[in-house]
C-alpha cells in the first residue's frame, strides 16, 4: 500500500516575518522622531532616532540567526535606514538649526543629508551581488553607514543637552556648526572611503573579557547618562575613521602580496 505524502503547508513561516516586523518598527521609530521634531521636543526626536539605530543593528542578525535572510527584507531595510536615518534626521536638523542660515541655504544643506543616505543606500543593494567588492572582501565597508551617519549629524544636539554650551544658544552658531558637520558626513557616506565593519575589527584573545566589560559599562553609561555617552561615542567613531583608511592600506597590501604567492586573504 502506497503511503500518501501529507499535504504541504502554504504560506510564509512566522520565523521570516520576525526580522521584517523589526525593521518596519525601526521605520515606525524613525517616522516618529520627525513627529517630536515638528512638536520642538528634540530629546524625544533623537531618542527615537537612536532607538531606530539599535532595531537597524539587530534585524539583519536575527534574520541570520532565524535563517530567515531574503532579497525584500534586504530592500526593506534599505527603505527603513532611508527614512529613519536619512529623512528624519534631516528635518530635525533643519528644524533645530538649519532654518536659521540665510534665504534657502539651510534646506539645501539639509537636504544634502538625505541625498547622500539615498545614493549610499542605492550604491549598496547594486553592489549585492556584484563580485568585485574589494572593501567588503577584505571586511571593510565603503562609506559611513547610514545609522553612524545619523549618529555623527546629531552629535551638536547630543553636546547641547548634555552641556548646554553658550556658543549653541546662538542661532547663527548653531546653524554654521550643523550645516559643516551635515555636508562633511554627507561627502562620508557617499564617498569610497574604507570605513570598519564588525567583520574587520579583530580582538586578541587576552582582550575579550575587557571588551565585555566594556561593553557592559558603555550600557549602563547609556542609561545613566546618555548624551555625555554618545557623545564620546561619535568622537570615538569620528576618529576612527582614519584609522580605518591606514589599516585598510596595510591589509590591502598583505592581500595583493598574497596573491602573489597564493595565500590572498579572505573576506
């Protein structure tokens, strides 16, 4: 007697869904940090943005881990960092200093911002399955990352809510502050500058234990005092920016005389 297969089970397992519902509330947090913005409630506004940041670094992991990986989550978290990290922190810039430079060049500038995010964003998904990716080969990245990007731009709002500096009550400041890190981030994120990545970041085995207490304390700093921590954290990333370009140079090198000899590096 032949045994009849059972029937197969249609439509999408819950396992995929759980990373998309993930970056789709990182978009919803990133949406909301324009409604605060528009309120005048600039701590709500980052917060969310900063919350936006965190779903943004964990969606891609839990789709890994849940083997849930797929090209539409790929194109949803593309549109997500767009909103989240190009839209909404351009509108909050504009509306908390930009405004203030003269006739239409604040706009202009903050709309700079936005460009750049969707050009980098657009620049990644072509290169998804281009082969010749030499940055992400030897595990850098091209560019600033969109959330580090937003990151850096909002480091003046950071800096006035944890020290209310004199010089940024000044409107015109102000503005001439943001408008000079707003379009130096932007040239970042679209420029082919090597930048790290987790996969280029490599630790000594005596180091991890302090790297864990790090981090932990670095998560209790967040709570605690959050504006002084990401303060330090953007100048921390800020100035390893060109560190970067000096370790991608030597790695480069080893790599090319590797494949001299037949021992290149691998990605």
């Amino acid at each position: 007697m032949n045994q009849v297969d059972p029937p197969r089970r249609r439509g999408i397992p819950l396992r995929a869904v759980v990373p998309n519902a993930v970056t789709v509330l990182a978009l919803s947090f990133g949406l909301t940090g324009v409604r605060f913005a528009i309120g005048g409630q600039w701590e709500l506004a980052v917060a969310a943005i900063i919350i936006a940041a965190v779903l943004d670094g964990i969606d891609g992991r839990i789709a890994r881990l849940l083997k849930a990986s797929s090209r539409f989550g790929a194109e949803l978290d593309s549109l997500s960092d767009v909103t989240a990290f190009g839209v909404a922190p351009t509108l909050l810039m504009y509306l908390w200093a930009l405004q203030h430079l003269p006739g239409r060049l604040g706009w202009v500038i903050a709309l700079a911002h936005a460009v750049a995010c969707a050009l980098r964003l657009a620049r990644f998904n072509a290169q998804i399955d281009a082969e010749d990716q030499p940055h992400k080969r030897l595990g850098y990245l091209t560019g600033i990352p969109a959330p580090a990007a937003a990151g850096l731009t909002l480091t003046p709002l950071y800096l006035h809510f944890w020290l209310e500096p004199v010089w940024l009550q000044d409107p015109a400041v102000r503005a001439s502050i943001v408008a000079v890190i707003a379009l130096l981030v932007a040239f970042m994120m679209v420029s082919n500058l090597p930048t790290y990545s987790w996969g280029s970041v490599r630790l000594r085995p005596a180091w991890r234990l302090p790297a864990l207490a790090a981090a932990g304390l670095m998560a209790g700093a967040l709570f605690t005092n959050p504006w002084a921590t990401l303060t330090i954290i953007s100048a921390g990333y800020a100035i390893t920016i060109p560190f970067a370009f000096r370790s991608y140079a030597r790695v480069k090198a080893r790599d090319a005389e590797g494949r001299r000899t037949g021992t290149g590096i691998q990605g």
